[in-house]
C-alpha cells in the first residue's frame, strides 16, 4: 500500500492532523427542514464518526428534497472506498 499516492496522502493526514476546536455541530432538524435546494446524503455503514441509522432517519424525515444514499459496507473514508459506485449513483440521477 506504501505505494499507492492516496494512501501516502491519507497516512501523512492521519500521522500530523491535529484537529482544532469548535468541532462542527450537528444541523438540527429544524435548519434541514429550511433548505430548499436538493441534498444528497452519502452514508458510510461502517463509519464511527455517526449513528448510519439515526443519520438515515432524521435525512428522510427533515430534508424536502433529499437523497439518502447508505453504503453498508464503507468506512468513513467511503470516497476512496466506493469512488466507481458513487459516481455510478450520481450519474443516475
């Protein structure tokens, strides 16, 4: 893996991140019930940074015109995962 270039760059990223307070906060249901335009959600099945189901639950109820898409198998680092089966998905529609 040592020499694939997106490997290397998600090594560096994860061997010098620092992360930096505030964290972002959780839109609430409310602020997702105003927007207008038309929201694709990508969700990562295995991911541990959120709750896939909860995240599943509240995009279909709260967003007008949102897309909820659930990867079942993919990690938080889905776009390097499934980069041919996201592309696919958005290609249809």
């Amino acid at each position: 893996m040592k020499d694939e270039p997106v490997a290397a760059v998600i090594d560096a990223g994860m061997e010098s991140y620092t992360p930096h307070l505030p964290q972002p906060s959780r839109i609430g249901e409310d602020a997702l019930r105003r927007l207008e335009m038309p929201v694709l959600a990508i969700l990562a099945g295995r991911s541990v940074m959120h709750d896939v189901d909860a995240s599943r639950e509240v995009a279909e109820r709260a967003l007008r015109t949102g897309t909820v898409k659930v990867y079942p198998e993919a990690s938080h680092a889905i776009n390097g995962e499934h980069p041919a089966g996201i592309a696919a998905f958005l290609n249809g529609l």
